[in-house]
C-alpha cells in the first residue's frame, strides 16, 4: 500500500537540471521576453489595439506580480514616465503579465514604437524597467494602400487539365534617390509567392510568402525594413512572383475543383502588389510603388516553380534577361479582398542537414540518406557541363530493392529539375516549392555532387517543451511527433507534406491542437489558420472538412462531425493555453452558427444522426488495415465506434464548449441556450448508447475513449464502464483498435481512471499496431496509418500512405499530461494556475520535461528510487499549481519557486 507520507521542500533556487536561474534579489526582475501580438517586435501589426505579453524571471519563492506600468513612444529617448508621447500607463494594479490591450494616443499607419514595462512585487517593490521592444502599426486602412496589383500582360493560356506550370513573372523598376533617406519601409504581397531584391540584394523574405489563405477573401502582407538595402543614386526593385497556392496546384483540385482543373483555382498568373514608404530626416517623405510604370517578364532563369510538381531552372538564363523581353505590365487597383498584415510567424528554414551516409549508387543515380523524414528543400553543388539536365528527386522511403520510393506520392512529381549554366561547379537551390521527404535520387551528374545539403523549414514558431523518461521508445515518440508538427505548419496544419493533398484538415488537427500547443508556441499561427476556418464557413453555418477551402465550400468538404467540431475544439483550446478571450470573441459566432446548424437537423431527438457530411468516423482505426496484416496480430479487426455514437458525443462536447465560451464572455443568455441543448443531447446519448451493463454503443475501445473523454457516463454507471473499457482492451490483446480521433483519448482516459499502467504498456510496446512498431521499421516522423509499412507484406496502399501525419502523434498530450505530468487548469487559463499529475509506473523509472507557457517556463523531473517517489517541480513566478500524490490522495498547492518533494512509494500498487 502506498504510505501518505508527504515531504515538501521549498527550495530558493531550483535545481540545475530543471532551470538556471539567477540568485535571489531583494527586488522583483525585470519583465523579460516582451513580446506584441504574440511576435516578437512585429514588423506591422494589423489591429488599432494591439496586445502585450511578457514574462516574470523571479527566482524567489511566493514572486508574484501586484501591479505594472507600461510606456510606449516613438523613440527610444522618450521612454521615460511624463513624456512617453504614445502611451504613459501609470502604475496599474494588476498581476496580468499577458492580453494587455494597448490604450494610448490614436495610432497612425506605418508609425514604429518602443516600449517597456516593469512591474511591482508583492512587497510593492518596483522593478528595473525591463528590456526595450519595438512594434510597427500596418496599414491599417484600405486607402493607406497606394500601390496597385501588377501583372504580366501576356495572357496566360486557359486553364485545364493538361496546361503546364508557367514560368514565374519578373517585374521591376527603376528610381532616384539624391539622399540617403532615414527610414525606409517596404510593405508587399502577391497572389502567389514572392521574392524581392532592392540593388541585388535580397531583403529577407520568408521562403514561401505569404502563407495560403482565400485570395477572394484576405490576402497577407508583410512589412521589411528596406533602409539598409538603398543608397545615393538610381535604384533597382525587382520582385520575383511564383504560382504558389494561388496559381499553381493544389492537392484534390483534379477531383473537386469546379471543371476539375490542374491549377490556377484562384488565377492563372501570380500578381504582386509593394509599396516602399522612403522619410528623410527633414520630415519630407516619397513612396515607390507598384503601378503602370513597372515592367515584367517571364524570361528568367526558373522555367516553372510548383508546390507540388518542383521546379524547372536552367541556369543558362541568369542574367539579365534580354531588354526585348521585358513589357508594361497590367496593374489594377486593390479588390474585394482584404490586405492585412501577416499575424503569425512566416515559413522560413530552421535547419540544415548533411546527409548521414555516403551515397549509394543505382546506376547513374546517386541515392542520399537525411536519417530523418522533413519538409523543404535540397541545395546541391555539382561540377557539370553547361546544358547538362540533373534531376533531384525527392521521397519518404527506400522500397525492398533499395530504390526511391515514390509510389505514394500519387500525383506530386517533387522533382527539381536543373540545366547547368556553365561547365565547372554549379550552384542550384530551389525557390517557390517544397517537398516530403528522408531521401532523395540525384541524376544527371557526371561525378558525385560536390555537396548536398537539406533545408528543413516550418513556420517559425518557437518550440515550447521538452520530454525525456526512461523508455527509448516514448523518448523516440516525442522527437517523431514534433519533426511531424514542423513539417506539417507551413502555414496552416496539412495533413501531409508530400503527396498531392497538403490540405489543412480539420479533423486531424482536432484531435492533435493541445500536442501541437504543447510543442509548439502556436498562439500567432492558429490566429492565422481560424480566420481561415471562418471564411471557409459554409452559409448554413457548417464548418469546413478542411481549412482554406477552394472547392465550392457550400456544396462539398463540409459539415462532418469531429472535422467540423475543429472549429469549436480548436479556438477553446487556444482560450485554455493563451488565455486568448479576444481570439474567443472573433471566433464565437461561427461556433454558435454550428451549433446552430446540427440542432436545426437533428432536433427531433438530439442525436446527430442527419447532415452528417462526409462522416469519416474515427478514421484509420483497426478495420481499415490491410488483410495481409501481421500473423501475431490483433485476432479480431472491430475498431470503428458507431458513427451516429461518434456525431452525437461530438455535438455534446461542441455545444458545452460553446457554452462555455459564451460563460467566458459575459454573453448569458447564450450561456443559458447552449448548456440546455447540450443537456438534451448528453440526455440523448446515454438514453441511446450507455447500456446497463455498461456497454458503451458498439462496444469499441474509441466508444469508451469517447465517452469517459466528454464524461458522457452518468456517474451511476462509471464501475460497469470501466469494467467495459478493461474487456475492450483484453478482447484486443491489449492492443489499439483506434483511429486518429480516439486513440490519445484512449490512453489519457485509461491513465485518468485506474489503467496507467496498461496505457504506459500500450504505448511502449514494439508490436503492431503501436508507435514502436512504426519506429522499429525506420519511422522518424509519425506515419498515417497503423499499417503503413509492415515487414512481410510491405507498404499500404500508395493512394493514401503518408509516413508524415500528425493525427496519430496526438498521444503527445498524454506524454505531457499524464507520465511527466503537467497539465492546464481549464479555471484558469493561460495557465496561471496549473497541474501536476507524474505518471510514474512498473515500466518508468523517471521523466523529466518542461513546458514553456505563455507566463513562464513549468519545468518537472521525478524518478522512483527504491520505494521513495521523488519530484522536482518548478512554478513560474505570477502562478500557482496544484501536486497530486501519484495512484494516492494526496494534493500540495505550490507557490512560485523550485519544490522538492518525496514520499514512500510502493510500485506494486500501480494499476
């Protein structure tokens, strides 16, 4: 039996593997990692109102902030209380460290401002003002936008099937300048992407900007400091506009695009729209910009550039193409669309990786090794001779002959093709694209390449956490899961990189938005990715099966339950752990409208059996494997919950969260309609699928994971569901019989209610289907489905076989929440007050982590040393936590600081 024996050590300073900290002072830090909007000194900012965020690096126990000051100025000099000329706070009583709204002097278009904080302790100390940060306001209003759209005036051909990719446009212009100006600020977009040189040199766009979004709708601009790029005399622009999602391909739209075209959904050419804002230090100001007076060509060196097909370079067209190519582009004045300043990080490289081995040799084809399945692009330097054609070929796996497996690629070529410009060594580095992939094939070369270097990119979040224990399997697991998620964030969350989908799928990311939140600081992106949600809405109020939406969004992809519930899970998710009421307020009414649209078909009896879409169930649970599956596997093939069971337990979750947002917004009587129709359907379900032998619908481990999750089980019949859910797990040998949408479920509920230990051997085990059994054939990422490969039989069905999707990488919430144990208080968002819940069992002796949330860094080590439970917990400063005891009753409310904890601990009590 386990002993209540509790000790409690309060520490000053915490230990070296959980956090380095500065000694104690007898006054509070000063406010750190100031961040605007979510970013970190945003180059323009869209809202009139913009939010500060920072954290609190107090070391010392019980350090909580009482009140704060913020200045905010437009410069540097005038960031002193009494002549800040923006905004002067005065001392605000307040502990808030995050979500506070700017509420100075009206704000203008393009104004840059400085600011800092500091804060007060609980003593009333002051501290030292803190670092100095900047932001700049965008522009902010539809006539702030001076330049027009340009685009090559020769017509494109008509779109279709069989059309090609065009080459990319090239546009410039020519101008004086007779001073070295003070400022300079570039803000551009295109309906495609784009790259910008100022004399030459380029200006640091992102790779792939900017990021998908309905180009009918909202188009994103960004905002780049041109002043160091301009000197004294005639000056050069010239922007390079590429396909990208605008004109290009994207996945699906051969089937589901009205005419069932190849590429163009949105245009067939890309367009470009920039404005360079010139000051000079006597207040005069001039602006160039994107008009009539442009020029542009297709001649340049890049023959196409494609998301998903590559690109074509022949190097022998890099200089400047001849002056007969070049004509005045078509320029038109700014649409229907909205312009507004990219809100999240961009998509940009983050890493590179040399291969890992010698390449080997088939034939004339050189095979490349990464060790590690990513998303982005391959530069290569070989020796060749000029006009000679080198193809790097791009894919996920080797098949059983040691050859480039590309079969599940479907319809994404992912070749880069180059003809070399001059006999010697060649550089080629692709633009405009990106591929999935581990290896790749070079051809065409005489010799070995010089060198071949990967180019990993994501959107440029900030990785939020760590996780280490004592099983390799589970610590593989983690690092597979997040070079998933970094793959899959090129500015909204795909499905898979590398086939011809790479549609942001609500479903998937339903299920794994707290994982992605937990890797991930994920606030600016998912800012981003629902306004997109929003405008794929249908009319009828039906959210998207995936979001931006090109295919008729009235007519298909919409309205299934749990890919739809994306837009009530999500959005609350981000409430829990950013703390974001005004995300909440934006988002609110497509929640209700959804709501609102399953009660209208379904309330005759509450159960969500009509308008159900495309109704994938839990998908990829154990009754899609293939026949040909292993001989030691599962003896019965049952996986799928009913799906009138899964629709209706969704809409019950759905419209609680709904009502709770309407709770979180003060907005009561919205309050009062949800709860009541999710009391209805709560009724509905249990009437309908909660037997009284505790059988939950069709007797499924995803119906248990379902019902225990939504706490759809009236507590009467709690000991016969969970007596259910141990059959469930025996009858598969202790195996997994779940989909994408119930299997993390499944284990945090089995961790929450008496089965740790099974949860712990399910997700260690190396036998399939389990995430070993993927890692033991060479996983590095998470694969789509259980079955994806198997020895013996090979690989699944290449029409949908990504080995990089994140849905079944969901279980990273149970890595985070229930083995090293932390965990949001939903009272409480933005964790400001949190939980601690370790995980220990027979198969872990320790595991350490940390979680980096918005107010500060949570950081957790425990271990088992004969019969004593020992942890380590450190609290940021400004919140507070709860402990519970493991498999006891225990519970210690931590204060900030470090905390050292043990107690008598018996592993043969864990169940």
């Amino acid at each position: 039996m386990v002993r209540k024996t509790l000790v409690l050590l309060c520490l000053c300073a915490p230990p070296v593997l959980l956090q380095n900290s500065p000694l104690p002072d007898s006054r509070p830090s000063p406010p750190e990692s100031l961040r605007c909007e979510y970013l970190v000194n945003p180059a323009a900012v869209q809202s009139a109102t913009p939010r500060f965020f920072w954290k609190l690096n107090d070391p010392r126990p019980g350090a909580r902030q009482t009140a704060w000051q913020i200045l905010v100025a437009t410069s540097p000099e005038k960031l002193v209380p009494g002549l800040a000329d923006r905004w002067d706070s005065g001392k605000v009583n307040s502990d808030e460290t995050i979500q506070i709204e700017y509420a100075g002097a009206r704000v203008r278009s393009g104004e840059i401002n400085y600011w800092k904080a500091r804060v007060w302790d609980a003593d009333g100390m002051p501290s030292p003002w803190g670092e100095i940060a900047t932001f700049r306001f965008g522009l902010l209003k539809p006539e702030d936008w001076r330049a027009r759209w340009i685009r090559h005036a020769e017509p494109a051909p008509d779109r279709g099937r069989g059309d090609g990719a065009l080459p990319p446009v090239l546009f410039k212009t020519n101008f004086m300048l007779e001073r070295k100006p003070a400022r300079a600020t570039l803000y551009a977009a295109a309906r495609g992407l784009y790259d910008i040189k100022i004399n030459g040199r380029e200006i640091g766009v992102p790779e792939l900007a900017p990021d998908w979004t309905d180009y009918n709708q909202t188009i994103q601009y960004r905002a780049f400091d041109a002043a160091p790029f301009l000197t004294v005399g005639e000056q050069k622009i010239t922007i390079l506009a590429g396909d990208g999602w605008y004109s290009g391909r994207i996945g699906m739209a051969e089937s589901f695009a009205p005419g069932k075209i190849k590429r163009g959904i949105y245009g067939r050419r890309p367009e470009a729209i920039a404005q360079l804002q010139i000051e000079f230090d006597d207040g005069k100001s001039i602006v160039i910009k994107t008009d009539e007076q442009w020029k542009s060509t297709t001649e340049g060196p890049f023959r196409s550039a494609d998301l998903l097909d590559g690109i074509v370079y022949d190097g022998r067209r890099e200089d400047e193409p001849p002056a007969a190519s070049w004509r005045p582009v078509l320029a038109s004045a700014p649409g229907g669309e909205k312009l507004v300043a990219q809100p999240n990080e961009p998509v940009d490289i983050f890493e590179s990786r040399a291969p890992v081995s010698p390449p080997r040799m088939k034939g004339d084809t050189y095979i490349y090794d990464f060790g590690q399945n990513l998303v982005g692009i391959v530069e290569i330097a070989v020796s060749a001779k000029k006009g000679a054609g080198i193809a790097v070929r791009h894919g996920e796996a080797l098949d059983d002959y040691g050859e480039l497996y590309t079969a599940n690629l479907r319809g994404a070529p992912q070749v880069d093709r180059y003809i070399a410009g001059r006999d010697g060594p060649n550089l080629f580095r692709p633009k405009f694209t990106f591929h999935g992939f581990r290896y790749i094939s070079i051809s065409g070369c005489d010799a070995p390449p010089v060198s071949v270097t990967a180019l990993a990119m994501r959107s440029n979040a900030r990785e939020s956490s760590h996780f280490e224990c004592s099983n390799a399997i589970l610590n593989k697991l983690w690092r597979n899961i997040l070079w998933t998620l970094r793959g899959n964030t090129l500015g909204v969350p795909t499905d898979c990189p590398q086939r011809d989908e790479r549609l942001g799928w609500m479903g998937d990311m339903q299920a794994f938005s707290r994982t992605a939140m937990l890797q991930m600081d994920l606030a600016a992106f998912f800012t981003k990715w629902l306004a997109d949600v929003r405008e794929a809405q249908a009319a009828d109020g039906r959210f998207p099966d995936f979001a931006p939406h090109p295919f008729q969004k009235n007519d298909q992809f919409a309205g299934t339950p749990a890919w739809g519930d994306a837009g009530v899970f999500v959005p609350w998710d981000c409430y829990i752990y950013y703390a974001d009421r005004r995300l909440l307020e934006e988002h609110f009414d497509a929640a209700r409208r959804w709501i609102d649209y399953i009660y209208g078909k379904n309330d005759n009896n509450y159960l969500w059996r009509n308008g159900r879409g495309n109704d994938y169930g839990d998908w990829l649970n154990a009754s899609t494997f293939s026949a040909a599956a292993p001989s030691d596997g599962p003896a019965a093939i049952r996986g799928d919950i009913a799906k009138d069971a899964l629709a209706s337990a969704f809409f019950v979750q759905s419209a609680r969260l709904v009502a709770k947002m309407a709770g979180a917004l003060g907005r009561s009587a919205d309050e009062k309609k949800y709860k009541q129709i999710a009391s209805l359907a709560f009724g509905a379900f249990v009437n309908e699928f909660v037997r009284d032998d505790g059988r939950i619908a069709n007797h499924t481990q995803s119906a248990y994971a379902l019902a225990l999750t939504f706490q759809l089980v009236p507590p009467e019949s709690m000991p016969k569901v969970k007596e259910s859910l141990a059959v469930s797990l025996d009858e598969y040998k202790g195996r997994l019989s779940t989909g994408i949408q119930t299997t993390h479920r499944l284990l945090i509920e089995c961790s929450r209610n008496g089965f740790h230990e099974k949860a712990v051997e399910i997700a260690t085990s190396r036998t399939f289907p389990s995430w070993g059994y993927m890692i033991d054939h060479g996983a590095t990422t998470i694969w789509e489905r259980w079955d994806g490969y198997v020895a013996g039989r090979g690989f699944q069905d290449p029409g949908m076989n990504s080995m990089n999707h994140y849905a079944l990488g969901s279980v990273g919430q149970w890595l985070m929440n229930c083995v090293l144990g932390i965990e949001p208080d939903e009272n409480a968002p933005g964790f400001k007050h949190f939980n601690i819940r370790p995980g220990p069992s027979e198969r872990l002796d320790w595991a350490g982590g940390y979680y980096d949330s918005i107010r500060g860094r949570i950081s957790v080590r425990w271990r088992i040393d004969g019969r004593r439970f020992i942890a380590d917990v450190v609290v940021p400063a400004n919140t507070s936590a709860t402990f519970f005891q493991p498999d006891g009753p225990a519970r210690r409310e931590l204060a900030p600081g470090a905390h050292h904890l043990e107690f008598d601990w018996d592993r043969r009590t864990v169940r």
